[in-house]
C-alpha cells in the first residue's frame, strides 16, 4: 500500500517525517504574514503536561509534530469557545484541550460521526475516556454528530476543520461558518502534494488548493496562510481592523 504521505516525500524528500513543522519556510511566511500570531513562536517545543499520552494515539499530525501548533494558537489566542469537526482519537482535540487548561480558561467541543462513520472510526467512548485520563475533562467534550451541519445556531472563537477534507468541505465551512468565527479558523489540507494524496485522486475529491483561490475572493476579511508540512494546514484569521489616522 502506498503511503499517504508519498507525493510530499516525492515534493520534499529534504523533510521527512519527524522533522517538526517550523522548520519549515511556509512556517516562516505564516509569521511574516501574520503578525498578529508571533506569539505562537514563543510556546513552541514546549514539553505540556500529558503529551506524551497524547502522542499514545494514531494521527497524520504525529508526523510534523502539529500538536505544538495547535498547542501554540490556543495559547496565544486565548479563545474561549472552541470546535472541533473530526475528532478520530483524539490527537488534535486533547492538544487544543492540553492549551485551554494551561490557559485556565475556555471550552473545546470535539463532533464526530464515530461508530457511525463508514471508513477508520473509532468509538466516542474511548475518545472520552482519554480525555478523562489525561484529566481533561473541564476543557473538552465531544459529541457524536454530524459535523456539517453543526454550525446551526453556533458561534465559535477558533475553528478546526479535519473532516478527510476537501475543496466541498472548505467551501461548506467558510459558507458556514465565516460569520460565526471570531477568530480563526484552521482546516487540515490545503497544500499542492495534499491534492494529490491517493485517496483525493482515486475519489475524483474536490481539489483545495483552487478552492482557497476562490475563499480569498469570496472572504477578503480573512487572512488565509498553508503551513506545507504533511499532511498541511491552512489558517485563516480575521484581518484585524486597522486604527483609521486621526480615530480614537
Ligand atoms: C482525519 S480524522 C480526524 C483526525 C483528528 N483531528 C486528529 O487529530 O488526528 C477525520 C474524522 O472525521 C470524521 N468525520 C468525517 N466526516 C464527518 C462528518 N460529516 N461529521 C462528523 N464527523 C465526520 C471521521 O469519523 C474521522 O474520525
């Protein structure tokens, strides 16, 4: 079977996997671009408490070490409501969680389909029980529901968006959910060898790369950035409002 992570070893052979994601230069470019997030540099590498049992669980994250960037943001945004679409196991969820707790403040809701998912699933019972045994319970919670139609009602300060993505799922979220987030929102995908992993191709699924062209006409009140590491992650932040010369 041909590995996930092949047509980013064929792009990047110079960055395998286990070489963390700030390494990289789109790393670089985010914080460039972003300014508003340098402070995401400053809780990088950082040894929180549980990770190792998080890193106990199966996740394409494990491979970059992306739950430091997940880490990171929570860190540095503070939000207070966060959701989560596509759990699995738990990786990325336990990491926000990992981040609310060290924050001392805030709440991520994890929904998934588990047992009703017909692909690689896993049962919400044991997502709950890690999030008991890393004794996380206060800072996250998980539903079994379908993720698309969560936004009902909703509102949210950060967003994070790993549903076996593609370019239907990022045109549903931002239709969605553009007005409902505050403060950003993170979606799994969105580089060039991630259009190309086996299973988008075999599926005919929706490439992303095209479709953030079109999000960043459609949406220009969000910032939109990839950080390139398998198996890539886009980050949109709302622009932050410029002081207009001479305003109060
Ligand atoms: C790639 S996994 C999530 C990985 C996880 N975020 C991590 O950190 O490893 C995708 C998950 O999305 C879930 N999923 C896919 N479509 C869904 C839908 N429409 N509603 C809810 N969950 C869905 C699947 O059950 C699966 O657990």
């Amino acid at each position: 079977m041909r590995s996930l992570r092949e047509p980013f070893d064929r792009a990047r052979p110079d960055f395998p996997a286990g070489t963390p994601f700030w390494l990289d230069r789109s790393f670089d470019s985010l914080m460039r671009g972003f300014p508003w997030l340098a402070g995401v540099r400053s809780h990088l590498s950082s040894e929180y408490e549980g990770r190792a049992q998080i890193y106990d669980v199966q996740s394409s994250y494990k491979d970059h070490v992306y739950d430091q960037f997940f880490y990171a943001l929570i860190r540095t945004l503070k939000p207070a409501t966060c959701i989560e679409l596509g759990v699995f196991q738990g990786f990325s969820l336990l990491a926000c969680a990992a981040a609310l707790r060290d924050n001392d403040f805030g709440r991520v809701e994890g929904v998934d389909l588990f047992e009703a998912y017909p692909h690689r699933r896993e049962c919400m019972a044991n997502v709950r029980r890690r999030i008991e045994s890393t004794g996380l319970e206060r800072w996250a919670g998980v539903v079994a529901a379908d993720a698309l139609g969560r936004h009902e009602g909703r509102e949210a300060d950060y967003l994070h968006v790993d549903l076996s993505n593609d370019g239907d799922i990022y045109r549903h979220v931002f239709a969605h959910w553009a007005a409902r987030v505050k403060g950003v929102i993170v979606l799994e995908g969105g580089s060039a060898a991630r259009d190309r992993v086996e299973w988008m191709v075999a599926h005919g699924r929706a490439p992303i790369v095209p479709c953030i062209k079109e999000i960043r006409e459609a949406y220009p009140e969000w910032s939109i950035a990839v950080l390139e590491p398998y198996p890539s992650i886009t980050v949109a932040t709302r622009r932050p409002v410029q002081a207009s010369p001479g305003a109060r």
